[in-house]
C-alpha cells in the first residue's frame, strides 16, 4: 500500500551478523579520518584562539577536553588524542563490520561517546 511504513523500519546498515566486504572497511576508516579532519577544523574555528566556544570542541572530541579538566589547559597530548579519536572509531567499526559486529559496535561507540560528552559538559561547563 502506498504510504505505508514498512513493519521492521529501514535498515541503512548491515543486518545482524552478516560481514561487510574488506574494502568497505577501509572505506568507514578513511572516511572516520576524514570526519575527523572537519571535526578538527569545526572545533578550532569555533574555539577562536580561546576567544569563542568550546562547545563544539567538548561536542566532538569529548576525550581530549576531559584531559583539560585538571589545568584547565589544551595540553599536546589531548590534541595527539582528538587526531586518533575518529581514525580510531573508523578502524574500531571497520574490523567489527568484518565480523559481523558493525551494529552493535557502533551502538557501544555511541554510548560510550554520549558517556564522555555528558561528563565533558559537567565538569567543564557550556563552553
């Protein structure tokens, strides 16, 4: 029927259990580490040579300004840290899609990522 949603939803990413090819694994880690380059320069813009908002910083790379928490400081090794961030979750997906995990990874990843932001945000304030 026209107009009608579909009983189990769409589905925009593999099935439960079934592996993706090699090559798309290397797509979702090149793509993670070229998300994270904008992610980058969309945290730096934003942050204005400490003039602007943290915000999208804290929003994106939760890990690294955890890291500030303590000096109140972006220290070299958070930085090192934000620019494995994404190349890390592209590699993480891309070996779990390999085994037919890519669901329930990227759901863990998420979680875990929300997890960092929410801490991110009560320690360090709105930006």
């Amino acid at each position: 029927m026209w107009g009608s949603m579909p009983e189990k939803g769409i589905d925009y990413f593999t099935p439960p259990g079934r592996k993706i090819a090699p090559k798309t694994a290397i797509l979702v880690a090149l793509g993670s580490a070229a998300g994270g380059i904008l992610a980058l320069a969309i945290a730096v813009l934003c942050a204005g040579a400490g003039h602007g908002t943290y915000l999208p910083a804290m929003l994106l790379f939760p890990y690294a300004m955890l890291m500030s928490v303590g000096g109140h400081t972006i220290t070299n090794d958070a930085i090192v840290l934000g620019l494995l961030q994404y190349p890390g979750y592209g590699l993480f997906l891309g070996v779990c899609g390999l085994v037919g995990k890519f669901r329930i990874a990227a759901t863990i990843l998420a979680a875990i990522h929300m997890l960092a932001l929410v801490a991110c945000i009560c320690l360090l304030g709105g930006g």
